[in-house]
C-alpha cells in the first residue's frame, strides 16, 4: 500500500475527461503515460520519474501524470494497445509522443522541454510555436495508419550536377525545394565516383554518349540531397526565417516534428514534378523510387539515420582580450568537450571601428569606451565553431551578454565562470544568428584560393581518399577538371622550375595519364594545403607529418601524389591560366 501512494504522489490519476482537460492546463511540462485499464501503467519508467523529479527540482514546472486511455475519448486512438506511450504537454498542446518505454529518449526529451521553460520562465526567450499532434483511429478508412504510430518517411534523392554547382545554382535551387514544403534532411558536396555515377544512373546506361556523361558528372563537385515530403501546411520558406529582432532568434526547434492527419492529408506534386515546374530539373537528377532511394542513401550517407536529426551549423566566437591572455586553455578544453569542433581559429587584434561594431549593444553604457580600450589592447581569438544546432548551444554555453543578467539566469555559465573584474560584460562573444555568423565568419575568415593538383600515378580508389581528406580539412572544392597535362598545359603550373634540369622528368611523369586539377577554397588556403600535403619527399613526410597526404600516398620525389601553389600569387596566376574559362565575372557565395 506505501508503494501505492508513493506512486500516485509521483503520478497524478486521469481517468476522466474533465480530469483531462484540467491536466492539459498544468504550468509546464506534463508527462503523461497513456494506459488500458486492463494492463496499467508502464512502472518500468517509474524510477526514471522520480529520479528526474528529485534531480530538477521543478514542482512547478514538471507534472507526472498517467491517463486512462479507455475512460478519456481524446486519447481513443490508444486503445486496446499494449505497448506504452508517453505524450509531452507544454501549453495546452500535446507537442511530442514516444512510442515504448525508450527510458535514454524520453529522459532527454524531459531535460530539453524543462530547459525551455526554465528560459522562458526567466524571460530568455518566448515561448516557440509547437506543432500539436493531432491523433487518429487506427481503424480510420483506407487503412492508414494512426499517427502515434508512425509510418515510413518517404525520401526521395536529388544530385545538383557539376555544371550547377560551378554556375552557384546551388542555393536557388535549395533555397526552391524549401518553398514548396520540402525539407533537406541532409546534404553533402562531393565529388562523385565513377562506380556511384554508374549506379545511380544505371537506367540510362544504354543510350549513346553516356560514358561522356559519367565523365562529366565526375569532373566537378556535385550536392547530394536527402529530401522529404515534409508538411503541406508549413509556411513558406521566408516565412520560416528567425525574427533578427528578438533574443530567441538562435532557437531552432529541433524537439518536436509536425504530424498532420493521414486523413485529411492533399495530393501533391512529386519533387520530379515540381522541379520540371519550376523549369530547374535539367540542372538537377531525382531519384523517387523507394528501393533504388534506401540503396543510395546507404551508399552516399550511410550513417543517415543518426546524422539525419543533426542540424550542423558554424558560427563565429570570440575570446576577448583578457580571456584569451589568461585562461585560452580553459575555454578551448570547455569547447572541445561540449561537442564542438574547431574549424578555423586565429589571434586578431581588432581595430576601434571593429571592436565598436561587436560591442554596439553596450554603445550607451557608462563603461563602453573602457570596454572598446581592452577590446583593442591585445589580440583576441577568432574561432570558427561547428556542430549539431551550434547557434543554440553556444548561447546557452556562453551565457547572456552580461554578467549581472548572467548570475540571476545561468549562474553556471561561462560568463559567470569567467567573469573578469572591473568589466560586467560577457568574455565570451557568439554570432547572433545564423546570417550574422556567415557574414563574420567572410569577414574574419577571408576565402583564398589554392591550385591543387592530383598526379597521374594515383589510383582511382587513392584520388577518393584524396578528396575526403581535402573536404575533411574543411577545403571547398570550388572547380575541378580531369585533364591531359601536356607540355604548355604544364607550364601553365610549374612556369617557376621550367628552366631547372629536372623540369623534363616532371613533363614525364605528368604524360603518364590524366591529373585532376582543383580550385581548393579555404581561409589561408595556400599555406593549409601545403600542410595538407606534407613535405616533398615522401619518405621525410612518413617522419615528420605521417598523417600527410605525401606520406600516405607519394611513392617518390616525383611521384608524391600531389602539387600545390607555393604563395597566393602563384596560385592565382595558376588558376588563371588552368580555369581561364570557367572563371565567373562575379562569383557568388553558395
């Protein structure tokens, strides 16, 4: 009997529709546990419960509940159902469901819900618009199934083809697909293989000129897309886009997914029919077929099922003067164990107008000129950061902008943590929005351009493995071409050492066979990609960078599997030469 009433101090009893109407106004976050009265509630969840009630102390803002499905007509599409099911109330709105006693999710869905109402309760940010699930029968007409139990997703495979991708095609066409309801699970910019070419256009593999075909396809860098269906009612795209003028603008709702009814669900165009609408298909193959879909998508992304609930996202932090003098260490061992990866990261001494543009929120505060003198006394530390929803977990990692604001809401922030005296302003620094960030990152981060060369004695298989380290080193491949590299085809690289005896030895070698040639983009690009490389000698590079590309793949002086520009104007002079005729008048960012 004591065990009896401990559990329904844990859990509330619903068993009424009235009893249910008053638990959907609960402040917060309520848990309910839907079960039949003829097999009870789920008690394996239980310890979890109450050790989540213990540990988050929130009796305001946490309810335990469980429901009664057969005595309740909202929850009759749970009848007769022995697998447990757990709904998520926040606001009057059932906004998440789990299916099965799933303790690892339901946990991490309870702390993420809370967390938001903690942020909401102390004024951080309004409260989002959640999508409410809306319940079906399992017994409605034409056999569809009920929403709880969620069907297939349906997929479908996009390749943005090389020539797009040079013509910067690629985000209007993104930027297309997003307006018309569909969602990009994910995407990747790569270089395809010949084998993958052949795969995936296997039906058209007959018809004349398709070995011209596979050789342009994998003459440049193509984007791969997982796309589906998404939700007909979703707003535009625009519509869509954060409001720059609210301090919630970094939140992305990432927790809970749209369900509408199979019931009253419209026919729409396929992604196929959309795109030949839109008169963009020819830049553009779709795959719809669900076979050939789950074939590629293992192919291409074959860890798509984890990856696919990760929104990847870089953005621009900073380390002010003091911190980075004195604790660089501390921040930087915090940010690799928050998940976080570097990308790119440089010392910076920031003018007065530069230091005045990243501190303009404190503008007309009585210690903005002292704030803009330790802005300018000494480097700070420019960081380019990336992981899944970056934008959020910086903001919440670093704190508010102030020290005061911090100590009252997130006492256990970095800006507490590393609060300097004399100075009441957060030490650490974060792009307020995803656009803010890719205008910083340009700005701290200029793009330069490498020529880079890939010798004929590489094997196909060795050239792939190649070109994931390049993309792996955070390089953009920004134009490739195969190519015989004759005599006045070579001069066009190596015009420095044409006069040294050895010169000849090099016309050989690249006679050998075709070289891949590329345009690699990346903040100090020149000097990454020689390190990339590794020193000239391959058997020097297995001793001193044996992770290099040199060490790993050259055979000899000659033959060490790859060739960069020595200096940013040799490399220009060399992109010039090679790419004179893919070379836009006005390239534009993708």
């Amino acid at each position: 009997m004591a065990s009896k009433k401990r559990e329904i101090q844990l859990q509330a009893v619903v068993n009424s529709q009235s009893l249910w109407d008053e638990t959907l106004q609960n402040r917060g976050l309520t848990v309910i546990d839907v079960y039949q009265a003829w097999c009870g509630p789920c008690k394996a969840m239980q310890p979890l419960f109450r050790k989540l009630k213990n540990e988050l102390n929130e009796d305001e803002l946490l309810h335990f509940v469980v429901a009664e499905a057969d005595s309740i007509i909202a929850l009759q599409p749970f009848r007769d159902k022995c697998e447990p099911v757990f709904l998520f109330s926040v606001n009057g709105k059932i906004i998440a469901k789990v299916n099965g006693a799933n303790a690892p999710l339901v946990n991490q869905k309870i702390i993420d819900l809370i967390n938001e109402e903690r942020r909401i309760e102390a004024g951080e940010m309004v409260r989002p618009q959640y999508h409410e699930i809306l319940f079906v029968d399992s017994d409605a007409e034409d056999g569809e199934e009920s929403l709880y139990e969620s069907s297939e997703p349906q997929y479908s495979i996009t390749i943005i083809k090389p020539d797009a991708v040079i013509a910067r095609k690629s985000l209007e066409i993104k930027e297309k697909i997003l307006k018309a309801g569909f969602v990009i699970e994910i995407e990747d910019k790569r270089v395809l293989s010949e084998q993958q070419v052949r795969d995936f256009y296997s039906r058209i593999a007959d018809q004349p000129g398709f070995e011209d075909f596979v050789l342009f396809m994998t003459s440049g860098p193509c984007h791969i897309l997982v796309i589906s269906q998404g939700n007909e009612e979703q707003p535009a795209w625009e519509e869509t886009k954060p409001n720059p003028e609210t301090e919630t603008k970094f939140y992305e709702d990432h927790h809970h997914q749209v369900a509408t009814s199979a019931v009253t669900k419209k026919k729409r165009d396929s992604l196929q029919e959309y795109l030949e609408r839109q008169h963009i298909s020819q830049l553009c193959d779709v795959e719809e077929n669900m076979d050939n879909v789950k074939k590629f998508i293992d192919i291409f992304f074959p860890d798509f099922k984890n990856m696919k609930n990760l929104k990847l996202e870089k953005i621009l932090a900073l380390l002010r003067p003091d911190l980075f003098q004195e604790k660089k260490e501390d921040v930087l061992n915090i940010i690799d164990d928050e998940g976080f990866k570097i990308l790119m990261e440089r010392p910076i001494v920031l003018s007065e107008e530069e230091a005045q543009t990243l501190c303009k929120e404190f503008e007309n505060e009585d210690y903005f000129e002292t704030l803009i003198e330790k802005m300018t006394s000494g480097p700070s530390l420019a960081l380019v950061l990336l992981r899944d929803n970056c934008l959020q977990h910086w903001k919440e990692l670093i704190g508010p902008s102030t020290v005061e604001k911090a100590k009252e809401y997130l006492p256990e922030s970095l800006c507490v943590q590393f609060a300097v005296e004399g100075l009441p302003i957060n030490q650490l620094y974060g792009s307020d929005s995803l656009e803010t960030a890719e205008k910083e990152i340009q700005y701290f981060f200029p793009p330069e351009q490498t020529l880079a060369l890939i010798k004929p004695h590489v094997t196909r298989e060795q050239r792939e493995e190649i070109l994931k380290y390049i993309q792996e080193a955070g390089f953009e491949i920004t134009q490739m071409k195969e190519i015989y590299l004759n005599e006045e085809e070579t001069e066009k690289i190596y015009s420095k050492i044409k006069n040294k005896d050895f010169y000849k030895d090099v016309l050989e070698m690249l006679s050998e066979g075709l070289s891949l040639v590329m345009i690699l983009t990346k903040w100090n690009a020149v000097l990454e990609w020689r390190r990339l490389m590794g020193p000239i000698d391959p058997d020097e590079a297995k001793l001193l960078s044996p992770d290099s590309i040199r060490a790993r793949f050259g055979i000899s002086i000659l033959k060490n599997a790859v060739h960069g520009s020595s200096n940013v104007y040799d490399a220009t002079e060399s992109i010039n030469r090679i790419f004179e005729e893919l070379i836009p008048e006005n390239p534009e960012g993708n």
